[in-house]
C-alpha cells in the first residue's frame, strides 16, 4: 500500500484543457473519491495516476517514487473498469491470472492466489467459466478479483458499478466497503454518483470543469461547501440557491429579507450579489419550527407540488405569484421558488398558502460573483445575543 | 346484393361479393378491374398461365426470389466448377488423344497424377509456392498487424492522409515496379553473400516474398485496422495496467479477439501469392532449386516439340487441392471466431 501525490496535473488536448492544475495527496490506505459531472476531467485525473495518460505538465508519486514517465504496467497500480473489461477470450480463472503470468509467477503460487482473491469476492466454483456466460455483477467481481490478486499499491476504479443495476449497485458498494476495510487498501474511486460518493469515501474530491473544488471528508462537503459547485453538486435533491443583494443590516432577495451583519462577510460589501443556499431539509413550516434554536422571519409562500417519496415529502414551494407557471425552471436556482422536505405525516396540501421559516445555522451564504463561499451557519455566539443582531432588532 | 357465387362479369367495376360496402377507389383500375388479387377462384377463370404466374409471384414474392436464387446459383456454380471439371477430363485422357473432349474423356489414364511427379519434381515447386505464400503471409500479417494498430487505435496527425496513401500504392500495377525490383534482385550486395552466394536476392525466395508482400499488404493494412479500431480501449487499458506493453496487449489481447479479421487477411493473402502470376514468372529463371513456384512448374511440361497438356491439367489440380483445403479449414475458424468473440462494451 502507498501514497500518491499529485503535483500540479494539467492535461491538454489540443486546446481544450481537461485536467487544470489539480493538486492532492492521498494518504496510504485511504479511499479517495473524484466526483464530479461528466467531462470534469475526473477519469483523465485516474488515467494520469494509471499510467494511460501521460499529464501535459506536473508529476505523479505513488509511495515516494515519481512515476510520471512509467508505463502502467511498472507502477503497481490495478484498475477496475466501467465497462469491466474482462478479456472475452479468457476464462474467469485465466482472466484473474492474466498479471501474475505475465510476471512469470510459478503455476501453482498463481493457482493459490487466484484462489484466494475469488474467495474474496465469493467467485468459487466459478474459475472455468466465460466472461459471457456470468452476470454483470459476477463479471464485475472478478473485475475486482482480477485487481486484488496482484496485491497492488493503489486500487483505482473507474466508475466500476454504473454498468450495474439499481438493487445490485448498492450491493457491490457494501461490498467495496468490506473490502476496503479487510484489504487496508489505498483506493481512488471515480464516480459521477454522488451517493457512492457519500457513502464510501474517507475524502471526496469535487472536480468540475478540470478543477479541484473541494477535497474533505463526506460530511464537511455536505455542511461547508466551498462554492456554489460543490455545494449544488453534493446531495439531493440539490440545496436551494435564492440570488440576492447584500444591504444595510441584511440580504434583501426578490420575496424575503435574511437579517445578518455584512460585516462579518468579508471579500464582499454593502450592494454586492451575495446568493443564499439552504438545503431541502433546513426549510421548515412555521409551526413545526419551535425546536429551531434560530429561524428566520416567517417566509409567505404557496405549496405547488408535492412528490411524496415514502420517508419524506418533497414540497415545492412558490414564492410569488410570478413563479407561477414557470416550473419549467429548476426550482434549485429560481429565485422565486424554493424546496422543501418534510416528514410524510406533515399536514399539507398542494396549492395551499403557509408561512415557512428556514434554519438560520444551516444558511449558506456564497459570493455570487465568484461562487465562493462566504459563511455557513448565520447563528454563532454574538449572533445568539439578543439586541446585537439585525434581526432581532427588527422584530 | 349480388350473389357471391355468380359468374363474374369482367368489366363489371362495381366489384362481385361486397357492393354494399364503400369500395376503395384505386381498386378501380383501368383494365377494367378483374379484381384478380381478391378474388383467386373466380379469377382464374378468365386469365392465361402467363397472367396466372405473375398474379401469384406478386402475391407470394419469395418464390421468386427463391427462383433467382437458384438461377444464379447454378450460373455461378457452372462457370467456376465446369473448367474444373473440364481439367479432370483433360488429365484423365491419355496423351496424344486429346480431341473432342466435352463431358467425357478419351479413354482413362489416372497415372498422370503420379507421372506429373515423374517428368519433372513438381513437388519442390509446390514446396517452394508453399514457404513463399507462407513466408508473405506471416511478413503481411506481422508488418499489417502494426499498422493496423497505429491506424485503428492511435490519433496522429495525417492519419487518413497516410492511411489513402497506402491504399492508393495497392492500385498500383505490379508492372510499374517490375524493372527497378529486377534491377535491383540482380545487384550483388556483398553483405548478401553469406546467405545467397552470388550476393543477388534473383532466384531466392526473397526475391519473390519481397515484392509481393509489399503488394499485399495494403489489403491486409485495411482489413485489420477496421478489426482492431471495434476492439473496445478498455481492454487495452485493462491489459496495460495488468503488466503488458501496448505490443504485448496487441499479441495477448487484440489480435486474438480480432482472429477472424487476422483469418481473412492471412488466408487473403496466402491465397493471392500462391496463385501470383507477374512476379513468380520473372523473379526466377524456373528452376526447382532456384525457388521457382509451380507456375513454373506447369509451364515446364511445355516442351520444344511437345505439350504435355494432360499433365499440365494434372499437376494444375494438384496445385489447386492446398488452397481449396486451406479455404474450407479456415472458414470454419472465421465462422467460428464470428460467434465465439461476443464482446460486452
């Protein structure tokens, strides 16, 4: 097992830039996660660690060796494809054997150890068969079986469960995480699922456009975004964006007044765009929200759809007569609208009028110039204060 | 209502069975409107055989394509099989009694099989046709497999403009190259001479391997970048990050699940030397053991006074039989890698 390191990566082609000077470390034994939406350069990033693609500048390390100019077969990586990959010539036995024959381990170490990695993967009884006769999720095992037996430094996987069906995709992924866990391993894992994302990483790296965003931990991607990306990017449904302009004691957005002191945002100032990002579940009805330690003024909105999904009701709320009839636009960046999660046994009926308020310490505020975030949670000591804030001198 | 089982007036328009019924106006034809598609029994009363075999042919089309089918099977079959057959008789008929041979040979004399090995050693014609068709095919397949992996996988710039050169060099008449390759087969290399003795590649089977797998090869460029460019990357990948070098993964990977492009080419190619006339006939002076192929071979029971025409018939068919063996064995392997290499993208 090993570190890798990656040094100022860019990758062009022709003109177009694929990978823009991405920097990160992966620390041995972790399981890193690249996410990001198609084309963000997150399979070309993989590919440079790989060996499959040579980066046009910066340099890769793999423990504390730079393998930039090594062609994949000496770095001691193993690769887990999208598409599987398994050579259809071979069967499953001569497929999972295919890297220790070709380094010439005697037959009967190579019969062992293959032995052991389809264990792993529960393969047994399955070593003569072909590629084509197996299942998707039986191919994909010995996909991975095929990674594992050669002990490899750094398990990279491309996006191994999109081929996989529903059910059988959040299967394998318990399974990936078991075998994260018993092989120690240092996995980079590539996904455009977010979930997978969530649920699997030590570290998520957020890419979009061919630039790192953000790399942390799940939960610090969920609750601090550093941008507008990461922050639209990671859950769903997507948190609400409401464009607004910073004034005097507060942001002031088409429908609704936010009372906060601009002078704790900095990098921006009095008339500035500032846009407020809250997430489904931070938005409550009035009179569910007295266990909130900080809502805001009561919000006027009128309830339009309701999708009920089972544990939770996703209600989408317009903010104005002027929404009305322009659903058509994603209700995550209209201005005018906003979504709400609440528990199914809530009380509430389309085309309803209700007063909504939103959790304070949940807020997020970004510059709407940059995209950058300027402050999570609008509640801390000073705010908690009575008379210091601008809201509670307005009301 | 009429009665459906009255006799039908040929130029009654109305229609016979249904006039109650709103009739389609374009079934009123100008003939007068038999209604010889509707109504079969009725209908074949007032029509002659001709009539008769095109209303069914329109009706059931697949008979008569079956028809055409056989036509020109058989018109196919009988000009490529019937001069065969015409060779056998020749052979079969002793010599000195070859008139009027049309189904049936003059008498019967199956020894000519034997006697073409006796006359001359027709045997090491064929050995030398053999490494010479052989050697080619393994140069072509070796050298195409290359560029059919740059051309099929691999972006470069000039890649199409390269690859219409290459194509255009097959259009190329043999003859054109003919006098400088001559030229240069008959100059003494002096690092030539361990293997040749005089130092000239004329009469080796250089001298024919050469210029023929040139030839040849763009045929075989062509079909193998068309098999290795449906290769899916990720096989490729996945043989490189498994401890291969984009050559290895191009012998363990791509070329074996591309065996029935590598079949067609290589058997292609064994076939066009082999039965190769231009070069075979000049880049040797015909001797057996200066490499000659069996064109030479049959050309040599051409005597000064005599043709030993039966036995050049004879010999012809021996030369024939490798090739039509060959020809059988690997279509079943190109059959058999068609449905066995099902690959999952």
């Amino acid at each position: 097992m090993a570190r890798v390191r990656l040094e100022n990566i860019t990758k062009r082609y022709g003109d177009e830039t694929a990978v823009d000077d991405i920097s990160l470390e992966v620390e041995d034994g972790e399981f890193v996660t690249f996410v990001g939406p198609s084309g963000c350069g997150k399979s070309t990033t993989m590919e440079t660690v790989a060996g499959l693609t040579e980066p046009t500048e910066g340099r890769v390390y793999i423990g504390d060796d730079d393998v930039t100019g090594l062609a994949p077969k000496d770095r001691g990586v193993a690769m887990v494809f999208q598409n599987i990959a398994l050579f259809p010539h071979m069967d499953v036995y001569e497929n999972i054997s295919f890297g220790l024959r070709l380094r010439k381990y005697d037959d009967e170490e190579v019969r062992r150890r293959v032995e052991e990695a389809a264990d792993i993967v529960q393969l047994e009884g399955m070593l003569d068969r072909m590629p084509a006769e197996m299942s998707g999720g039986q191919q994909q095992r010995v996909g991975i079986a095929r990674a594992i037996v050669r002990n490899p430094d750094v398990f990279l996987m491309d996006e191994p469960l999109a081929n996989l069906d529903a059910k059988l995709r959040v299967h394998m992924r318990t399974e990936l995480q078991r075998l994260h866990r018993e092989l120690d391993a240092t996995v980079i894992y590539v996904t455009h699922d977010q979930a997978e994302a969530m649920t699997m990483s030590n570290r998520i790296a957020v890419l979009n456009d061919g630039k790192l965003q953000q790399i942390a931990p799940p939960l610090v991607c969920y609750n601090e975004p550093t941008n507008l990306f990461v922050a639209g990017f990671i859950g769903s449904p997507s948190m609400n964006f409401v464009e607004g302009t910073l004034v005097e004691g507060g942001l002031e957005t088409n429908n609704f007044t936010i009372g906060l002191d601009p002078g704790r945002l900095s990098g921006v100032s009095i008339g500035d765009d500032v846009t407020l990002g809250v997430r489904p579940e931070d938005v409550h009805l009035t009179q569910y929200a007295d266990s909130l330690a900080a809502p805001t003024d009561p919000i006027d909105a009128r309830t339009d759809v309701l999708e009920p999904m089972g544990d939770e009701v996703f209600v989408y709320l317009l903010l104005s007569e002027a929404a009305e009839g322009s659903m058509d636009q994603d209700p995550a960046t209209s201005p005018n609208q906003l979504l709400m999660s609440v528990t199914p046994d809530t009380e509430i009926e389309a085309n309803e009028d209700v007063d909504v308020v939103l959790d304070r310490s949940k807020i997020h505020l970004f510059d709407t110039a940059t995209g950058d975030a300027l402050l999570h949670g609008l509640t801390d000591r000073s705010e908690r204060e009575p008379g210091t804030t601008p809201t509670e001198a307005d009301s | 209502m009429s009665d459906p089982n009255a006799p039908t007036d040929p130029n009654d328009t109305r229609g016979t069975d249904d006039g109650d019924r709103p009739r389609d106006p374009t079934l009123h034809r100008p003939d007068g409107g038999t209604n010889v598609l509707k109504e079969g029994r009725d209908a074949e009363l007032d029509r002659g055989p001709l009539q008769q075999w095109a209303a069914d042919s329109i009706q059931n089309p697949e008979r008569v394509y079956r028809a055409l089918f056989y036509v020109a099977a058989i018109f196919f079959l009988f000009t490529t099989l019937f001069p065969f057959y015409w060779l056998l008789m020749v052979a079969l008929t002793p010599e000195g009694q070859l008139q009027d041979i049309v189904f049936t040979p003059n008498g019967f004399n199956p020894g000519a099989f034997v006697e073409v090995f006796e006359v001359i050693p027709f045997h090491v014609y064929m050995f030398n046709s053999f490494v010479i068709a052989l050697a080619s095919t393994a140069v072509v397949l070796v050298i195409a497999s290359l560029a059919g992996y740059a051309f099929g996988r691999l972006e470069f710039p000039g890649r199409t403009p390269l690859m219409l050169l290459v194509l255009i060099i097959s259009f190329f008449p043999p003859a054109a190259f003919f006098i400088p390759l001559n030229d240069l087969f008959n100059t003494s290399f002096f690092f030539l001479r361990p293997i040749t003795g005089d130092g000239t590649l004329y009469n080796t089977p250089f001298a024919l391997v050469t210029p023929l797998s040139a030839i040849f090869m763009p045929l075989a460029i062509f079909i193998l970048t068309t098999f290795y460019s449906q290769i899916p990357d990720g096989l490729e990948d996945a043989a490189r990050v498994e401890g291969t070098t984009r050559l290895g993964a191009l012998f363990r990977v791509i070329i074996p699940l591309s065996a029935p492009g590598v079949a067609t080419a290589g058997v292609l190619t064994f076939i066009a030397v082999y039965n190769e006339f231009f070069f075979s006939f000049l880049m040797t002076d015909g001797q057996p053991q200066n490499w000659a192929p069996i064109l030479d071979g049959i050309l040599a029971y051409q005597g000064q006074y005599e043709v030993l025409y039966h036995l050049m018939a004879a010999a012809s068919i021996i030369g024939v039989i490798p090739v039509a063996i060959l020809v059988v064995v690997a279509q079943e392997k190109i059959v058999s890698g068609l449905t066995a290499g099902a690959l999952k993208e």
